[in-house]
C-alpha cells in the first residue's frame, strides 16, 4: 500500500451488464481507497484487501473538497480498476465489504454457507454499532458508556459465539475450516474492544478476552492474525500510524 494523488478516479460510465462482466473476469484489478487516516469504518475493507493480496493505494484526502464528489457524501468509497481498464466505484462499508467477501471467497462455499457468514457478520455489526456509543461518548459520560456496553451488551455476544464456535470445533472458524468474513470482523471486533479502553478500566477489559474464557473467540482472533498478509499488515509503519489517529480522534 502507497499514498497516491488528490484526484478521484472516473467511474466508467456503462449499463450493470457491462460492469459486473468486468469486475467478474478481472484477473488483477488494483484499488484506491479513500477514507481518514483511523479505523473505524475503514479498518475491515483494509483487511480485507490485506487479506486478498490486492494492490491497493490510499488516496489523499481533501474531504471538503472531495465530498460532492462522492456517491453518497460520506466515505468510506473505493475504486477498483479492472484488468480491462474498467473502473468502479464501490460506496457503503457493508457494500464494500460483502463485494470483497465475494471476490476473495470469504462468503462460504453455498448458499446455506453464504447465510451462516451473513447472520454472524450481521449479529457483529449490531455489537459493533452498540460500541460506537462508547467510542463517540463525551468524556465524562465515556466509563458510564462502557459499563452499558460491558454489562448489557457483551456477555450475550459473547455467550451466542461461544456456543457456535464450539459446535463448529474451536478450530478458529465459523463456517467450517475456512477463512471468512466473519472471521475477519470477530477478529477486528476484538481488537477494537480490546485497544479503546477507557482511562480506568484497563484491567476490567484485559479480562474479557483469553484462551481460557472465550477459547472461540480468542482462536479466531489468534488465526486471523496468524495469516501472512494481515500479520505483515498489522507490523506496518501504516498500520501503526492509523492507531494512532484512531485513538487521537477518539481521545482513548
């Protein structure tokens, strides 16, 4: 991954037909990203591009004078350029997502698979959104905040994986003993709890995750890690920078 220019890519103007047969034919499409230089609702696409082995570059971003020309005035969006030249853009975080699920195989061999990866993306992006009211809370409310979330939220979340991890063998997957896009989000879900902790209650997060309590969730978090590209990803100068501007801008 490299930084690139200011200018946006020109979406090729052409019937769906037309754009589905390039994305799905492409062989060795490239990607630039636009999105700031935090987490939030970047961190997944990242990995899922780190994941895939894709060339990917992120683009410098001039928001206000970007944002008009965005689909839907909020980011993230990124731009693939297929091997014909075509080139597309993808807007929505969960649209972006599902299409890179799609496109490296991480949506599950069939459709009965296909569903069981939707239903635990879906149930960690309800967690997920309950987090945000920790994330974005006023200071003096954040620890209020957090406890909702410790006490109401999580240990459901928790509990329900647990059990379905462990009838699928704790083997460090949902679905079988693939890699997929729920993988990737329990392990990013993880981490993000793990890593914005309020001031105070370090020890009480610490104990929330480990081998011995949560041996289903800490193996898919251990698994994903453990793959070439995201363990090269996570060592990165960029990686690096991008936690730091997540917990600046979140004030963690």
């Amino acid at each position: 991954m490299t930084a690139s220019t200011t200018v946006l890519p020109t979406a090729t103007q052409a019937t769906t037909q037309v754009l589905a047969q390039a994305a799905e034919s492409s062989t060795a499409s490239t990607f630039q990203f636009l999105y700031f230089g935090l987490h939030g609702r970047g961190e997944l696409i990242r990995t899922l591009l780190t994941y895939g082995g894709a060339k990917y570059d992120e683009l410098a971003l001039d928001w206000p004078g970007m944002k008009k020309d965005t689909p839907f005035g909020v980011l993230p969006v990124l731009y693939e350029t297929t091997s014909d030249g075509t080139v597309l853009e993808l807007a929505e975080s969960q649209a972006i997502e599902h299409y890179l699920a799609r496109k490296f195989n991480l949506m599950g061999a069939n459709s009965w698979e296909n569903h069981l990866v939707d239903r635990y993306y879906t149930s960690m992006e309800t967690l997920s959104n309950n987090f945000i009211k920790v994330m974005f809370a006023p200071l003096e409310k954040r620890q209020t905040e957090a406890e909702i979330f410790y006490r109401d939220h999580l240990p459901r979340w928790i509990a329900a994986h647990e059990h379905h991890l462990t009838k699928n063998g704790t083997n460090g997957h949902y679905v079988g003993d693939q890699f997929s896009l729920a993988d990737l989000k329990t392990a990013m879900m993880i981490e993000r709890i793990q890593f914005l902790v309020p001031k105070g209650m370090e020890e009480q997060v610490a104990a929330l995750f480990s081998a011995e309590a949560t041996p289903g969730l800490w193996k898919v978090k251990e698994t994903v890690n453990a793959h070439p590209h995201i363990a090269e990803w996570k060592k990165s100068e960029r990686h690096t920078q991008i936690d730091a501007g997540t917990k600046g801008f979140f004030k963690f």
